[in-house]
C-alpha cells in the first residue's frame, strides 16, 4: 500500500477516534503547568520551576502545531524543533527565551550533580525564567 494512503488513513483514524488533542485542551494544560511552576517557585522548588514552565511552552506549541498543521504533534520536548516546524515567527526576545529554556530545563530532568543545578537555579535566575515564560505563553495563546 502506498505510504500517502496509510499516512492519510492513519490520520483519519486520529480524527474520528479523538485521539487528538485539540488546541484549547493543549493551552489548558499549557496554563496549569504555568500555575504548577509558580507553585513550585513559590516553595522554592525551583528546578521543578523551570521544568514546568518549558513543559507549558511546549504545550502552547503543540497547540499551535495542532491548529496550523492539523497533525498530531511529535512526541519531542524540543521546543526550537516545534518553532521551526510549525513556521512560527516569534519577536526575537522570545525566540531567545525558548531556545535558552530549551538547553535549561533538559538537566532539570536527569541532573548529573543536584547541588549544582540547585545552586544554578536560584530565586532570582528562575523569577527570571519564570516571567519570561509567562510572558511567552501569553504571547503564545494570543496567536490562536
């Protein structure tokens, strides 16, 4: 069978089986892991702060690749690969939030030396990171 036809029968079948996430369920979950990485913040949780707020980001993107190219967005958490492939223009600031977010959150995952990375990841560096996220997914959902 032709490759075309399985990838347009694959995707019909995501379609009518809602297997599917539609955008406004991706930006809900987008908006509670925002909320989640203030409170994480607020307890002083602050590498689980950052790695809320690049979870939101990458929510809010696979909102927009849901919506702009009406696929099932990549099991990936690389959010410049989510940019360049949903075509997403963004102000250079922001685009050089995302991808500096993209490099800090990945250690926050699996950290080779937690005293390091506690000792990076500070109040007044993750405030930071924090507002700019914000700030990134507010800009995000003003784009639907």
């Amino acid at each position: 069978m032709n490759l075309w036809i399985i990838y347009a029968i694959l995707k019909i079948s995501m379609k009518l089986t809602g297997n599917t996430k539609k955008p406004q369920e991706w930006l809900k979950q987008a908006a509670y892991d925002m909320k989640t990485a203030e409170a994480m913040f607020d307890s002083k949780r602050y590498i689980y702060a950052v790695f809320m707020c690049h979870l939101a980001i990458e929510k809010a993107l696979k909102a927009l690749f849901t919506l702009n190219l009406d696929e099932v967005p990549p099991k990936t958490h690389n959010l410049i690969y989510l940019v360049e492939k949903i075509k997403l223009e963004l102000p250079v600031e922001l685009y050089d939030f995302i991808y500096t977010l993209n490099g800090l959150s990945v250690p926050t995952w699996y950290p080779d030396d937690l005293q390091k990375l506690l000792k990076d990841h500070n109040k007044q560096k993750t405030g930071k990171v924090l507002e700019q996220g914000k700030e990134t997914l507010k800009w995000l959902k003003a784009t639907l």
